[in-house]
C-alpha cells in the first residue's frame, strides 16, 4: 500500500497539536545544500594554563628535573652532601647536582622529588627513570637507588618500587631503568639514595610512564591525549594564548627554544604562575618539554590541523602600556624570520635548515602546516602595524598559507570594531575571536554571524566559554548555552571555519581560571558537559548546512523573541545521506517540536531515525572525577512518519536528531 507522507505528517502534527498546544515547527530545507562545513570544524585550543602541560598533558612526573627553576633545588629535597654545580653538559641548562659519599657507613646522601602535587602512580604500570649522569671524581662504578616512596605510609616499608643503577663512566651518559609498581599510589614521591662511596652527577632526573600517549618516550598522558582524540577535532590551536605573547618579550613563547633534544630545551616561566595572586603558584614554569615538535605530532596523531600562533612582537598588552616593552617596527625581522622559519620547520624537506632539524626529531615527512596564527589578544593600531610586516613576508614565501589575525580581547566594542576592518584590510584569511561571556550573551548571540560580512575574512571562534554569572564553575546550564550559541556558528559554515572553546585542561589542585574543559588529577580525568557539548558537535558536524527556519516567520532559530528559547540548526551527511538537526532547549519548560523535511521527492524516504540527548539532574552541576558518568548523551532510536517528526523536548536539554534518507 502506497502511504500518503502529507497525510501521514497531518495526522502526527494534529496529535502533537491536541496534546500540546502550539508545537515549534521546525522546517528543514531538504532541496539545497546551504555551505560546506570545513573540516576545521570544530576544534581544540591548548594552552599550559592550569598545570595544562607540565603537570598535565606532558606526562613527565618530574618537577624541575634540569634543576633549573630560579630557585634551583624548588621541587627537590636534598639530604647528605648533596651540591648544585653549573657547568653540565647541556649548555642552555647548565645545573645538576653532585652526590657524595655522607662521610659516614650510617648517614646518607641522596635526593627527592615532590613531583606535580605528587607523583600519581598506577598499579602494574611500568615507569621509566631515565637521568644523565657520570663519575666526575673517576673510579669504575657507583652505585644508585631509585625509589617510588609514600612517605606518610603507616607500612613497615616507605618505597614501593625500587630499582638500582649503576653509574660507569666519567663522561655524561643517559641511563636508564623502568620501575614497576604494585600500586596505585597519587601522591608519591621519587627518591635517589647514593649508595656507593663514590661520588656521582646527576643531571635531567626524569621519570616517565612507559605506557603514553602512542608510546613516545617523551611522551604525553594517555588518558589526557585520549580525552583530546575522542572529540575527532578538526583543528589544533597551540601554544596559547597570553602565554604566546608572554608577560614581558623574554618570556614570550619561543618556539625555537621548543624543539632539538629535550635536556636542552631551556626554562621559561609560566605566566599563569603569577598572574592572578588570588590563585598563585610559584612552582609553576614551561619545561618546553612538550614543545612544537610534540604539538605538530599531536595534532597528526589525532586527526586535526596544526595552528600554531607565534608573538607578533608585542607583549601581553593587558600588562604592559609603554610602548618600549614591545619590538619596535624597525627591529620586527627576527619575528618575522621566526615565522618564516616555523613554516620551514613544519613543511621544508629534510634539506632546508628547519626541515632537517624536524626530520632528525623523527619525521621526516612533512607536518602539512596550512594555518598560522599571528598575535594573541592584541589591539590598538600597533597590532596591524606589526601584523603587516608579517603578512607581507608570509604571502610572498608561501602563498597559499592562511594567516590569522586576531579581534582583540573583546567580543565587541572599540578595539574590536577597529580591528576587524584592519583585519579585513590586511587581507587576513581568518579572525579570531574571543568571548568568555555569561549567560545573558549566549542568550542573545544565537544570530550573532547571520549578518556578517561575507566578502571579508572567515571567523575563527578562538576562544570561548559560557561563564555563569556568579557561577564561575563548569556547570551544565553553561555547556547548554555553548550548545545554543553553536547552532549559530553550524548555520553560518560559509563563514565561521574555526571554533575552540577555552581553556582545555585544568589540574584539579592547580587551577587559575575556570571553567574548562577537561579536569584532571594525577590519575584521572573527567569531560565535562561543554566537552561532551563540543564533541557531539564534532562527531555530528555534517558535511553541508542546509536552512533551518521557524514556521511561520521562516525566521533562523536562534533563541529570539516568539522562538521559545529555542535554538537549531540542521546539516546533510553525505557520507552516509543523513540529515542531522541539533535543538537546544533553554527554557525550563518542555517544548513541543515538529521536524518538518520540506522539498524532499515522493520517492524519497527517511528511515533508521536516533535521538541523542543531553540533559542533568542539576543544571548547576556537573560531572566530577568522583562521579565522571552524571551527565552523559542518552541515545535512543525513534521513528519518523513521512517527512514529519513530532516529540516534545525536555526542558534544559540538548538535543540532536538523525534520519537516514533512503
Ligand atoms: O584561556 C585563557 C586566556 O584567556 C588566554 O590565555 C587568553 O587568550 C584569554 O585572555
């Protein structure tokens, strides 16, 4: 029996009608495929804020292992005759120390390290200690003791692995032993006894899971790196952030100082360790032990485009007014050669100066670079006065790299109505943009790329978070609202090509801003609900935005006035000739919701149809590390009649709806 589809969709949209009142039609245009959604969609932004790198995704265990925090000994205990030297082997960190005999059989010398907030060791893991050492007095062998130690143990025994090794030579050698544990321990310590009379130097004391992220040896957190993969990101935005400019030129973000052998990658600080007194950690510093070369890799390993973001020779403009503490034009070419040379270092073959340096790390083949970012949060007339020197230099080596200016701090105002003008003037292929807003913004930002120029650059949604007002903790009414405004940022595909929510990571003892996205301890980790907000976005991006309007109005769906607190947007699948359509709910009050599919053909069938949902118990919570699951995407199968879909949408629920279209 052949169905009629509109009287079939007629008597849906009646019962939904009787039950409900007035249903929100959502109408589908099925016939006309709207823009391609760029692979760069959707993304993720790091930036070593919240012990996001040291301490976190860089799973070195370590603190201050080359000795070289300002105070040499932070993070190191020292017992016996323990000295600190400063000629070692590696010029750019030149500090180790020298363990000698105690003078007597029952007193002892040695060393230990606190770690990040301790050392978090799993069961059965095995962990590498790898250090450089030699025997500086001579003498044919000394001997050390290795130990995981928890030093507030009631057990007979501190250490719970304990390995030794012998030290042979005079000259600087890298050894190397793997400690196994039969606990799971959060907080221990890692301990060194001498244990020879013969004095030994050690230097670049490291310790390592052996299990990382695709097993590199200096690698990163596996669960950490996981957590990163699993939103299938089309983009990687990396090194920040305010810690790209740095507090002061010196102490910007170098990549040059970020790659070759990592005992020689020098310290920086962290910006993040003094930046907000209220929460102030003086421990905290860039080992650039997870540098470019690590973040070019990462990218690859996860599947998303590598976007570095290099100074522009300005320093963090939020803390510096006088203009002699940034590069003045005249003396911009070492910044500039800095990104020339980057590209090299990314795409040169192994005979370029810079593509050498990549392949003798371990990949020859190229990384592919396509994007550059140029400037963090700059602004004022001195941002496109120091981006065009780079521009210019960019465009006339490597033509078809996409260059990206930035809008300042702001979402608008002054220095973001000037900039993007200059922007566009420039010719900067994107911009990015950031907004950390609360929720009265994303409440009202549903429209905000309806109507932007479509002739000047694409928009890259750099950073951003729904910031609760009063409530500054990642909770799941934000995550709702990140949803909402993101149905705006899918319909406008043609123009938005990039969006990265901000921060990424946060160190559940070390934090200086929130919320984010990912917490983590030393042993687990948690999504929360705007991580699983940006992965359902990622893993449902559609190839092709297709129009999306309210009934009556054919209005955008966008929150406004008369859409009940709706937001939507719907895309076409084509790998798999799906539609998907995402509704927000931001109301407290179940709406009713007709997915009407206009334009398709007769024989034309929708099928296979899922629901995924995401909603809380408690808008104003979130998932924890002690309870990780509290908030998870539901999905079922649902079944639509014709090309009509009538159900009622929960209150304060995301939701995202897929047929297949036989
Ligand atoms: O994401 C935290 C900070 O917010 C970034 O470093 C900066 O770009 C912005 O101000």
């Amino acid at each position: 029996m052949r169905i009629n589809k509109t009287l079939f969709a007629a008597l849906a949209l009646s019962t939904t009608l009787s039950i409900h009142g007035q249903t929100n039609e959502l109408v589908i245009q099925t016939k006309k495929l709207g823009a391609e959604i760029q692979p760069t969609m959707y993304g993720l932004f790091f930036e070593d804020i919240n012990y996001g790198a040291d301490g976190g995704l860089y799973a070195e265990l370590v603190k201050n292992r080359s000795f070289e925090f300002p105070q040499n000994l932070m993070g190191w205990k020292t017992f016996g005759k323990v000295s600190l030297q400063n000629d070692g082997p590696f010029e750019r960190n030149p500090h180790y120390v020298r363990l000698a005999d105690p003078g007597h059989e029952h007193k002892r010398t040695g060393i230990e390290n606190e770690g990040f907030f301790g050392i978090g060791i799993k069961n059965n893991a095995a962990y590498r200690f790898t250090v450089w050492a030699r025997l500086p007095e001579g003498g044919t062998a000394s001997k050390i003791r290795v130990e995981l130690v928890k030093p507030n143990s009631m057990g007979e025994q501190h250490a719970f692995a304990t390995q030794n090794l012998v030290i042979d030579s005079k000259e600087w050698k890298k050894y190397q032993v793997i400690l196994k544990a039969e606990k799971t321990e959060p907080k221990s310590i890692l301990r060194i006894f001498l244990d020879s009379p013969t004095t030994v130097d050690l230097e670049h004391v490291s310790l390592f899971p052996v299990d990382t992220w695709k097993g590199h040896e200096n690698g990163l957190r596996k669960d950490l790196a996981q957590d990163l993969a699993d939103i299938k990101p089309g983009v990687f935005r990396f090194p920040g952030g305010c810690i790209v400019e740095g507090t002061d030129l010196e102490t910007r973000y170098d990549w040059k100082k970020t790659v070759g052998p990592v005992e020689n990658r020098p310290l920086n600080e962290n910006r993040w360790h003094y930046t907000f007194p209220h929460r102030f950690y003086p421990d905290y510093f860039q080992s650039y032990g997870m540098g470019f070369y690590e973040f070019f890799l990462l990218s690859e390993e996860i599947g998303a485009e590598p976007l570095p973001v290099l100074s522009c020779g300005l320093a963090c403009q939020f803390q510096n007014e006088d203009a002699s503490a940034h590069v003045a034009l005249c003396d911009l070419d070492s910044y500039v050669q800095d990104a020339l040379d980057l590209i090299e270092f990314a795409n040169g073959d192994a005979s370029t100066t810079w593509g050498k340096v990549r392949a003798e790390m371990g990949h020859p083949a190229p990384f592919n670079l396509k994007f550059i970012g140029i400037g963090n949060e700059q602004w004022g007339p001195e941002y496109p006065e120091h981006l065009e020197p780079f521009i210019k230099a960019i465009r006339k080596a490597y033509p078809d790299m996409k260059i990206i200016g930035s809008s300042g701090p702001n979402s608008e105002g002054d220095q973001f109505d000037y900039l993007w003008p200059e922007m566009k003037r420039l010719k900067a292929d994107l911009v990015d943009e950031h907004f950390y807003r609360p929720e009265s913004w994303f409440l009202s930002q549903g429209a905000r790329y309806d109507n932007y120029d479509r002739k000047g650059p694409k928009v890259f949604a750099g950073e951003y978070a729904c910031h609760g007002k009063g409530k500054k903790w990642n909770h799941f009414h934000a995550a709702l609202l990140e949803a909402a405004f993101m149905t705006g940022l899918e319909r406008n595909a043609d123009i938005v090509h990039m969006a990265t929510y901000a921060p990424l990571f946060a160190h559940v003892e070390g934090w200086q801003w929130r919320p984010d996205m990912i917490w983590f301890d030393n042993l687990n980790s948690v999504r929360t609900s705007s991580y699983l907000v940006q992965q359902l976005f990622a893993t449902n991006k559609g190839s092709n935005a297709l129009t999306l309007t309210m009934d009556m109005d054919k209005k955008n769906v966008t929150g406004a006035e008369g859409q009940n607190g709706l937001f939507a947007s719907a895309v076409w699948e084509a790998s798999n000739s799906s539609y998907i359509v995402k509704v927000v709910n931001t109301t407290d009050k179940a709406q009713p919701i007709t997915l009407n599919f206009a334009g398709m053909n007769k024989k034309e069938v929708l099928t296979g149809g899922t629901c995924i949902k995401l909603r809380a118990a408690d808008i104003n919570a979130d998932n924890t590390l002690e309870n990780p699951q509290a908030i998870a995407p539901q999905e079922s199968t649902i079944t639509i009649e014709g090309n009509v879909y009538n159900t009622e949408l929960e209150p304060y629920t995301f939701a995202i709806y897929k047929f297949s279209k036989k």
